[in-house]
C-alpha cells in the first residue's frame, strides 16, 4: 500500500515525514556539502523532520575518521547555516549518524566499501535499506558513480525499500553529453528513481509564482499575448567568481544559469495549468513548454541572444579585477560572465511575446526577478490640456521579486494630488515578510525533504533537461565559433551595450531592477 | 474597572500612533543594510484573530506572541471581567519581534479589550470595525467558563473560523451541540481536542502504510479505546469515529476507563482482527509504544503547548473535511455508548 492510499491518512493535517532512511554523499569533502547540504539537513533535525535513525555516508578521496568528518561538518553548520541557531543537542544527535569512508569514485572497491557501511547501519539504525544518492561531486564523475552503484547492486533493493539518486547541476555541458548521461542512467536506475536538481525550482519564491498564476482567478485571464507585450527575467550578482574561476571558465552564464535555472522560472511563468499539483502533471507541462521555446536559427543567434564579459574597474573606491585577472583563469578566456537571450514561444498563449532573460556577474546588484509588461492602455483620455498621461512611465508592470526581498509588486497610474489631471506611477507592493512571519526554508531543504520522500514535482526530468539544452544549443554554437571582443563591460554596471541594443531593436529596454 | 465609551474609529486613530511611534523609535538605530529605504519596522498581517479569555488568564499573552510569529495577524483579545456591573475598556499595543539573523523588527498590532457580561452585547460592533479587511477572521474561546456564554454569539458570528477546547470538557453531547452549532454557513469550528490528536492518528496511519498493513486494515473487526481520568474524554469519541469513517466500516468500539488521571485522557488504542491486533499504548507521559502484529516500536509524542495547537489550527483555514465528518458522526457513538449496558 502506498501512504497515498492508506485509509488513515489525513492529506490536510499529517505532515509528509521522511521514512528511516539513509542519504550516501558522493563528494561530502566538497563545497556544497557544507555550504548548503548539510546546513539543510541541519535545519530538518532543528524542526524534528529527519527520522529517528537517519543516517549520512559520506564519501569523497580525503582520507578523515567518522570523528574528523563529524567536526568538519560541525564547523560547516556553525558558519553556513542562516535564520537558526545553532543547539548543541540537535547537532549531536546528528552527527552520532553521520559516517564518512574515503575513496576513489574510480575504484570499485569504494562502493564495496559502501555497501558494507550501509548493511551495518541498516541493522544499527534500522534505516530499512531505504538509501538516497547524493552525487555531490565532479559532473565528470557522475557516470562512474551510476556505473559502480550498478555493479554494487545498489541500485536495486528488495523487501520494499527504495532507492533514489539525485544528480547535481549541470547536467552535461552540452546536448550531447547531457543525452551520453540521460542514456548512462536507465542501465542502473529507473526513470523515477532520478531526481535532477535545479535548486532555482526548490526557492519558495519560484513555487509561488504556481500559487500566484493558478490560484487566483484574476491574473491568469491576462496573462497571454493579449495583454503582455514581453517578460524580463534577470539574475544579476554583484559578485564576481570568487575563487571559483578555473570552474567558471569551462560554464559561462549561459550554461551556468540560463540553460537551467533561468529557463526552468521561465518555464514556470508561461506553462500552462497542470490539472493537479503532481509529479507527473506539473512536469508535464513544464517540459511542454521547454519543447515549445522557438529554435534559433546561426543568423537570429547573432540577433537575440548576447555575451557579456567583465573588466577591471573601481566601485566606490575599490579596485575591481576583471573576469581575465581573476586567478585560475585564462587571460585570453573568452567565457560570458554575461548572456542576456531573447527567447519566444511557438504557442497560442506567447506568440509574439519576446522572454528577455539576462544573467551575469559583477553587475550592479544582486538581484533575482520575473518582470511582466503588459501592454499600453489602448486609449488614455488624460493627454490633452493641461493633463499628464504619465505616458512616459510605461504600461503596467507586475514584478516578482524571487531575491533578495522576496514579494510582487504591481506598477499603475495614479493622480497626483491637486488640480488637474495629472498621472503619477505608483506601486502596490506586496512583501511575503508582511503576511508570513515565519521563515521560508531555503531551496536545499524542500528539495531533500522532497527527493526523501519520493516526491519528484519540483525536479526536472530527461525531457526537461534536453529541452533546455536545446534551447541554447545552437547559441553556443555561435559563440564557439566567434571570437568575442572582450571584455565589453565594467564591473558594476548593468552589462554590455549590445544587450540594451537587443531589446531596443524591439522598441524595449531593460526595467532597472 | 469602569466604562468608557469605545469606538473602532478611536481605536484605528490609536493604532495609527503607535505605528508612528514605533517608526519614530526605530529611526534612532541603525539603519536596515541592504535594502535602501525600507522601513526597520516591517507591519505583519495576514488575519484578524479575536481571542476571547477569562479575566484571570495570565499565560494568554505569551501563546498570542508566539502565535503571531507564524501567523501575523491583528490581534483582539477581549477579557470578559467577572461582576454584574456595565463596564468596558480598550487600549491599543504591539507584538514586535526581531527573527532571528535578520536586522528589520516585525510586528503586529493589539487591540485589548475587557468587558463585563452585560456589556458583551456591545462589543460586536465595535469588533466589526475592526476587522481587517477581506482577510480571514478567527476566533479562539480560550476562557473555559466561556463556551456556552450565548452573549459572546454576536462575537462569534463574526468569525471563519472558532477554536475551541474540549479537553477537559464532561458534557460531550452539549459539547458536540455547541460546535454543530456554531459550524454554521461558511463558518468552521475546531476543536483543540481533536488537533491534540494529529500524533496518535499519524502514528495509527503509519501502521498501515505497507502491504501487510493494507490488508490487515481491511479485516479489522473491533475498537478498543482505554482512557484514564474521572470521565470520557471527547478525543475517545473522535478517535473511534475517525477510526470508522477511514475504515468506512460500523466496527464495533468499546471506550473503556483503565484508571486516573488528572485530566481525562486516552492512553491507548487498539484495533482488533482475528489473527493480530494492532495498538499503541502511552506509557508514561509522552512515550508511546507501538504494536502491530509481531512488531514492536517506541515512539514519543511530545507534549505540545497551546502556541502549537493553535499554529496547526490556524493553517486549516479551508475545510477540514475529515473533521467535518468525524463531527457528524459522534453524536451516533454517543448514543450508542448510552445505549449500551454499563
Ligand atoms: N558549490 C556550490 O555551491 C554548487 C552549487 C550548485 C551545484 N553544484 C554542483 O555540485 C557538485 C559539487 O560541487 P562542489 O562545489 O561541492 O565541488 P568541490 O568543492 O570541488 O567538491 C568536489 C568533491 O568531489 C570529491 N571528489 C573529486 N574527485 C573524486 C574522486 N575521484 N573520488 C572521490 N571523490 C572525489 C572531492 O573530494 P576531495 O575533496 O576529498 O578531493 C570533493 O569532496 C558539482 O557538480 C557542482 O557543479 C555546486
């Protein structure tokens, strides 16, 4: 029986609970690791969501007793966990389920060596062989770890239990290899047992943009062709690469950003309603949408879509390096810290409305939002005499804000006081902060929570990652095979020229966000 | 404590300048990093919550201030004073915490108010006007000499949603009548009694989570529910109704009182077929054990306060069709229990 057709089961009271499990780390010497996994985990003991008996494996080449690993992950959740205090006792009862074996992803005895730890903590801590995958560690390694989980038997378990393997972004570095990685995974594992992480899709934020559209009645009639003339959606940091250069180098911010997370909000914005808020349906549509993204041809690359790369600069009395200074990169490196793409939807719904979408580093500010413009008033009354249609002020604009300050906000015309009819741009502005006091969990702990308990909603899927990859392919086919004059904008600014060029050449511009 | 004269327009004026004053105390800290121009003083609402007290309730003020906390809301908390004399009063405050890691205050505005029984029947209109628009509205009886006062029906009529306790409550039929009641319209009623009960029904569910679980549900012939304390307590009667509308089956129940307590309590379950049976006893205060079959587990509920309960309750604010159901069918239980030889 599965709980979902359990009689006692009460959908709108029981919380979804994690099941006696255990969560085997692949590269839990890494970065994410203590930044973001196991602060995540963390913040589930503090609000009592991990099962008794829950149980870490980590794995990774460094060599570190249980012991040392237990206080390295101390001191990650001591510098990396945000909006919760640290309780000693929480952490202890942790970290006495934390395990750590070394060893290298290319050597079968490793996953021997794995297994063996499993079998001992399934009767230790009576996880009922039930074991999540975390691969955590160098995309290149991915289909070693499918293969030697194959060849472990790991994959497959009997009595019940299950398996599950999430995979880490970025999810091949092309169509190719993504399709090489798509095909590696159904030797060992089945379609339903991978779940792919884009964390953009775990952010409160990015969920309620469903909420917003599917659960009110008023937005959702606007929101077509008819009514938007064009959507901008920008992820700025202010940040630069921060030692992660020699990384960076090889991605870019088309791959890096626009390839999965900003094509997934985009997807989100623009699916269509799915008949219920399931695994299934919502993907569905997800994917519908990602396959509907209009192909570019070389010719309308070099039209729609923009690389931007950062130069030296001084901000507020600070010398800034530009991308090529950075150490571990190339100084020749002909990387896009920058990419703004204009991408369209053959559909019914879009036709005609163009996704404006720019992700860069070292930009003005660090901000993620979905700005929706809709079109002009067809008629405004107020443009003669002595009156002011605030024509200059734009149309409507309906802004949601993912980060920093998560809410919406809604731009309109309003009179300004006094005589005469003159219109003044307004804001009616919505903070999640002012109607949910309590904290929102961050990205990486719905995301566990989900992949836990085998809900696969907010992943993506085969179809949703080559979609995607699909999108931008023939993009970096062009840039591949151009040389770029770079760099073509300073740090702190808003990105190059050729971006504001793109837009204009439809008679947009950028919004400042 | 005498009369003054109270309007919602006074009071929203009053409201009005403890806003301005908390802005004006706010200007001499630090500024907010990170977002130019916001307020250090984020105003939190996202209901209107009435919460009716006895006059003697101390601890009330601190649930209420950690309720806001998940659910900002407008708080009104009308104390009903003791004597027969008109009296009324109200004054305006706020709840304001700092989250924890972040540097911008929240709050939430509070309306206290007290009145005399007599007076009762003039507070509504004044808590009409201080509703906060189009947002749901709750109303929480704290006050145990509260429930079956029909001068506070103006008071909840104006309410989504009432709260009420019936644990510790011996006259289940009144009880049950009072909530049918009151489920009156769009109006939903719950009961503290039955949210008390989400562990044990949580922990009953994951018995039958697995295979051998299903088909063990589908034999279950009988009920047993063992309670402790001086008489029935209502969640006995919730329990073995929610029993039976999952299993959509008439069991046979039999609520039986095994000892003491000085709050009447359930202290186990259990669900009979003819090979096995399945319970889950309390054995001390909080830790329960588990038995289904040849299988043995230990669990801990924990002992959940107020602030908990009322957390739950107020994120149910659409229909709760289980309890809908279960409501219905207790006052059938009832007169089976009556029936029954003692
Ligand atoms: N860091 C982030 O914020 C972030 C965000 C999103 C996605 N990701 C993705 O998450 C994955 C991990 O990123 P990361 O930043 O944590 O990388 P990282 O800091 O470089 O860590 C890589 C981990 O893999 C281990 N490893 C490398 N080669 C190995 C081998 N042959 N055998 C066994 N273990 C090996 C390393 O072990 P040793 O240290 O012992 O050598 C280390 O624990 C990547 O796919 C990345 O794209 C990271």
């Amino acid at each position: 029986m599965t709980p979902s057709s359990n009689p006692f089961r009460d959908a709108t009271r029981f919380e979804r609970r994690v099941r006696p499990c255990a969560l085997v780390i692949f590269g839990a010497n890494g970065d994410l690791t203590k930044r973001k996994l196991i602060p995540a985990l963390y913040r589930l003991a503090y609000e009592h969501r991990l099962p008794p008996g829950f149980a870490v494996v980590g794995n990774s080449r460094t060599e570190m007793t249980h012991e040392q690993f237990r206080d390295k992950m101390r001191e990650a959740v001591l510098e990396f966990t945000e909006e919760t205090p640290f309780e000693e006792k929480i952490w202890n009862d942790l970290a006495t389920g934390l395990y750590y074996d070394s060893g290298d992803l290319k050597d079968a005895g490793c996953y021997t060596r794995i297994k063996a730890r499993l079998q001992e903590i399934e009767h230790s801590r009576q996880t009922g062989g039930n074991i999540l995958f975390y691969l955590s560690t160098q995309p290149s390694h991915y289909r070693a770890v499918i293969h030697g989980l194959g060849v472990a038997n790991l994959a497959k378990p009997g009595n019940g239990a299950w398996r599950r393997i999430v995979v880490e972004k970025p999810f091949g570095h092309d169509l190719a290899s993504a399709r090489e990685l798509d095909d590696a995974i159904p030797r060992v594992f089945n379609e339903e047992q991978v779940y792919r992480i884009d964390h953009y899709l775990g952010k409160e934020t990015v969920q309620n943009i469903l909420a917003f559209r599917f659960g009110n009645s008023i937005f959702e009639p606007l929101w077509n062709r008819n009514y938007i003339s064009s959507v901008q959606i920008t992820a700025a940091e202010s940040i630069g690469v921060e030692g992660r250069g020699a990384y960076y180098q090889e991605a870019g911010a088309l791959r890096d950003m626009i390839q999965n997370h900003l094509l997934q909000i985009m997807a989100t914005v623009a699916m269509e309603p799915p008949a219920a808020f399931e695994a299934q349906t919502v993907r569905d549509e997800r994917a519908k949408l990602l396959r509907s993204i209009r192909p570019f041809t070389h010719d309308e690359v070099r039209l729609n879509a923009v690389a931007g790369q950062y130069g030296p600069c001084r901000v507020g009395g600070q010398a800034l390096a530009g991308f090529r200074e950075e150490s571990g990169v190339n100084p020749e490196a002909q990387t896009d810290t920058y990419a703004a793409v204009t991408f369209t939807v053959d559909n019914w719904r879009w036709a005609g409305v163009p996704f404006y979408i720019r992700s860069g580093k070292r930009m003005t500010k660090r901000v993620t939002d979905i700005a929706i413009r809709f079109h002009s008033a067809p008629h405004s009354p107020f443009q003669t005499g002595n009156h002011d249609s605030a024509s200059w002020a734009g149309p409507n604009l309906l802004v949601l804000r993912v980060q920093p300050e998560e809410g919406i906000t809604l731009r309109f015309l309003s009179k300004l006081p006094g005589s005469g009819m003159k219109l003044r741009p307004v804001e009616m502005d919505f903070k999640y902060g002012s109607s949910f006091g309590m904290r929102s969990p961050a990205a990486y702990e719905t995301l566990l929570v989900d992949a836990l308990t085998g809900d696969a909603t907010l992943y993506t899927r085969r179809d949703m990652v080559e979609a995607s990859w699909e999108a931008v392919h023939p993009i970096m086919e062009v840039w591949q095979n151009t040389k770029k004059e770079f760099p073509n904008y300073e740090a702190g600014s808003w990105g190059p020229k050729a971006s504001d060029e793109m837009l204009g050449r439809r008679g947009h511009s950028w919004r400042v966000p | 404590m005498g009369t003054t004269a109270i309007s919602p327009s006074r009071i929203l004026k009053d409201l009005d300048a403890l806003w301005l004053s908390l802005g004006e105390e706010q200007q001499h800290e630090p500024p907010v990093s990170g977002a130019p121009g916001a307020s250090p003083v984020l105003r939190a609402c996202a209901m209107t919550l009435i919460a009716v007290v006895d006059t003697d309730d101390v601890t009330v003020g601190e649930t209420l201030a950690m309720l806001v906390r998940s659910h900002p809301s407008r708080l009104i908390v009308l104390t009903v004073t003791s004597g027969d004399a008109p009296s009324l009063q109200a004054g305006v405050t706020a709840q304001c915490w700092m989250p924890f890691g972040k540097r911008q205050q929240i709050c939430c505005e509070q309306i206290s108010m007290s009145a005399s029984r007599v007076s009762l029947q003039e507070i509504p209109p004044v808590i009409r006007g201080l509703i906060v628009p189009d947002l749901p509205v709750a109303c929480w009886l704290r006050g145990r000499n509260l429930i079956q006062t029909p001068e506070l029906d103006g008071v909840i009529g104006l309410a989504d949603k009432l709260i009420v306790d019936s644990g510790g409550v011996a006259d289940l039929s009144a009880q049950i009548g009072y909530i049918s009641t009151h489920e009156a319209g769009a109006r939903r009623v719950c009961d503290l009694a039955w949210t008390r009960l989400t562990r044990w029904r949580e922990a009953i569910a994951q018995l039958f989570d697995d295979a051998v679980g299903a088909e063990r549900a589908r034999r279950l012939e009988r009920i047993r529910i063992e309670y402790q304390g001086a008489h029935v307590p209502m969640s006995a009667y919730y329990l073995a109704a929610w029993l039976r509308h999952s299993l959509a089956r008439s069991l046979k129940v039999e609520i039986v009182r095994v000892g003491d307590f000085e709050r009447a309590r359930v202290c186990s379950v259990h669900l009979a077929e003819q090979a096995t049976d399945v319970s889950i006893t309390v054995t001390t205060d909080r830790d329960v054990q588990l038995h289904a079959g040849a299988r043995d587990a230990h669990t801990v509920f924990p002992r959940l306060s107020e602030y908990e309960l009322l957390r739950e309750e107020l994120s149910v604010l659409g229909p709760d069709s289980v309890y809908e159901s279960v409501i219905a069918a207790v006052p059938a239980l009832l007169a089976e229990s009556e029936a029954a030889p003692s």
